[in-house]
C-alpha cells in the first residue's frame, strides 16, 4: 500500500463477503486524498478499487441487519458493490466557478441575440372570437405503438421513482433477504415520518420554504411581468438588452447564484444577509428567465388592437394593464407565479450559501437527511415534499383555470 501525501498508514483491516478490505489513510485529509480501498482476494492478489477517494477515517464496522460493512467513507454490499462514500474528492474552487459562469453566460447571450435576429420584424397575435377546439388526432395503427410507449414512460419516470421512494419511507429497515419479504406488512409503518416530525428542524424548514416561495412567487412574478411586458409590448430602447439580460441567469448554475449573493450582501449594511429575503431574491434571479419566458407567450397572444382601443378610450398605461392587458394574461401570469414558486419550493444549489440555522429550507434538510446516511428518512421527507409540491400544483392550477374562464367570460 501506498499513497502520495507524506505519510501513508493502514486505517482498517475487515474480513467481508469473501474478501478482506483495507483502507490506507493520511494524515489531516479530510476532504479526500490518494490513498485506496484495497481488495484482497482468497488468491492474495490485491485489487485497487476505482471507487477510492482517500482520506483520513478510520473507521469499521459491519452492520448485520443491513448486511453492509461501513469501512472508512464506503459503504459495501454482500456483492461487494460499493454502494455509499461518505466523502468526496473535490475542492471547492471558487474562481473557477465564476469563471465557467462568465463563460457560459457569454455563450447564451450570443444565442439570445441569434434569436432576436431571426425572430426580428415578425409578430404572433391570437385573433379569435371564439375559442379554439381541440381535435383528436387519428393515429390508425400506430395508436398502441404510442400508448405503450407513453405507459413505459409514466412508468419508468413516475410509477418506479416514487414506489421506490414509498417502501424506502415505510419500511422500518430498507434492505430485505426475498422478494415475498417486501409484502410483510409488519415490517411498514410510520417509524420514518415521526422520526422527521419530532425534529425541530422540519417544521422550521417547511415554514421558511412556503415563506420564501411567497415572496419569490410574488416579488419575481411582479418583476417578471414588467419585464415581459416592456419586452413584448413597448417600444422602449433598450428592450432588446433587457431581454438579453433577463436570460442570461439560465447559464449559472445554483451553486455560482449562491455564492455570487454571499459575497455581494454578506459584507453590505442592512442586515439582509442571514434573512429568508436573500434566499428569495437568489431564486427570483435565477429562475427569471423561466418566468419571463412564460410570461411572454401570454403577451404575445393578446393583439396589440385592444390596447390601442383602450387608449383612444382615454385609457393610460396602468389603466391599460389593469383593465385590458392583465385580465387577458391572467392564466399566464398565475402559471408563471405557481412555476416560479414550485422551482424555490425544490432549489438547493443557491441555497447551500445562504441559509443559516433560523432559515433553513426542506431542500438544504432533505441533503443533511441524506449525508447523515439515513436513507428512510430521507424518503419520508422527499414525500413529504412531494406532496406538499402536489397540492400547491393542484392550487395553481385551480387558480388558471378559474382566470383563464373568468377571461373567456368577460370576452
């Protein structure tokens, strides 16, 4: 056994599922290092795991119940497949990060002004005085070719993932020897979900989440909206760089919005720092470009005929958006809200930065159920979340279909 760092010494020896497995370690190396899960067949050939990420734990243990040995950060099934590491190898490196971000923001700026060239002198309306219909398409024998391929998917995408994530949260122990074991009833229950629920952390998290959505549903929808009106319906210079700018966040990821508002308002006065209002405006940047794309097809759909015939009424610009233009958009402007909501209700890239212990969110604590290694709880509140983020879709979508016939009506 070897490794590079300047001390190489055996952290653990284990006789497991046929092998012996060893861990070498180095000192003061946390985060990873070059030392190796090594192993040892009954012929002695020793076998360098591509798993390996090093480090200093030297811990061992074999856990019967599960049927796993946790051997420093792995965690190893009886088929010796590495199924869990504790740690990872990588080094934050923030510089590098914004540097990728710059890059990536320059190449979507580049495809955003492709686009307002192609697109530049044409315009799309919705001129209609009475509702389009629908018509089913006849697919003659291809029918069952496209039915079984929609079932594969719902299946695949839906059914599987979330049948996975139900036995995960109420069964008491994951692993089981047979197949007819996952039928034994005594073996589910509501262990999992009292076990979040007496945590003090989940209710605080639920709260600050549904908070911070709130505000980023309101306060982004409300920007988004003059945003995309000054896009779509005004011809203000400039508009074309407003666009521009509004969708250039789609190339950042959440990690680099993150750490770009930590560094911005952490020294600033004010107080904002450490707040559910930083977490809010993070997310209003980073999902503007999804809202105010949204939003846009709404204004497009509305001719610009019935404005001018509101401003020949005497009608100003508010009185224009108030009585014309945002009853036309409603359905569109709820859909962009409820979008913008349910994107903050799951965003964790931006939000490992800048929460703090009073403001935790449901995505920073379903990754510290996860870390900690308990993988029911963290099932049982990833259903707890997904149900939660059910009824608020069913309650947007309520709330568009109710403006949308409120439109259809006044028409």
């Amino acid at each position: 056994m070897f490794n590079e760092e300047s001390e190489c010494g055996t952290g653990a020896v284990v006789p497991w599922a046929g092998r012996l497995w060893v861990i070498s370690y180095a000192p003061h190396k946390p985060t990873g290092s070059t030392d190796k899960l090594y192993e040892i067949t009954p012929d002695l050939r020793q076998v360098i795991r591509p798993e390996s990420i090093g480090g200093t734990p030297a811990n061992r243990f074999i856990h019967r119940e599960s049927r796993q040995l946790f051997i420093g950060p792995y965690v190893i099934d009886e088929e010796r497949n590495i199924i869990g590491r504790g740690i990872t190898n990588s080094r934050s490196n923030y510089d590098t990060a914004a540097a990728v971000a710059i890059l990536l923001m320059l190449v979507t700026a580049v495809f955003v002004w492709a686009q307002q060239r192609v697109l530049s002198g044409k315009s799309y309306a919705t001129v209609a005085g009475k509702a389009f219909r629908p018509r089913a398409l006849n697919l003659g024998r291809w029918r069952w070719f496209t039915f079984g391929l929609a079932l594969t998917y719902l299946f695949v995408v839906v059914i599987l993932p979330t049948l996975a994530l139900t036995i995960a949260a109420f069964r008491k122990f994951l692993f089981f020897k047979d197949f007819e074991a996952l039928f034994d009833m005594k073996q589910y229950g509501w262990w999992h979900f009292n076990a979040v629920f007496d945590n003090p952390l989940t209710m605080l998290s639920i709260w600050n989440t549904l908070k911070v959505g709130v505000i980023t549903a309101v306060t982004g929808g409300a920007l988004a909206f003059a945003i995309g009106y000054t896009i779509n319906r005004t011809t203000v210079p400039g508009r074309k760089a407003i666009d521009l700018l509004s969708t250039i966040p789609v190339a950042i990821p959440g990690l680099v919005v993150g750490v770009a508002y930590l560094w911005a308002w952490i020294g600033l006065p004010g107080g904002l720092y450490g707040t559910l209002w930083i977490l809010a405006l993070a997310f209003v940047a980073r999902f503007m470009p999804d809202t105010v794309k949204a939003l846009s097809t709404s204004f497009l759909q509305i001719h610009k005929e019935l404005e001018e015939a509101a401003w020949v009424c005497g009608k100003g610009l508010l009185g224009t958006i108030r009585t014309i233009v945002l009853p036309l958009a409603r359905p569109g402007t709820v859909a962009a809200m409820t979008l913008l909501f349910i994107l903050a209700i799951r965003e964790l890239g931006s939000s490992l930065f800048l929460y703090t212990s009073n403001t935790m969110v449901m995505a920073v604590l379903l990754l510290d159920y996860y870390e900690g290694g308990n993988i029911s709880k963290t099932a049982a509140f990833s259903l707890v979340q997904t149900v939660l983020l059910a009824v608020l879709i069913g309650i947007g979508h309520w709330l568009s279909h109710m403006g949308a016939n409120e439109s259809v009506g006044r028409s």
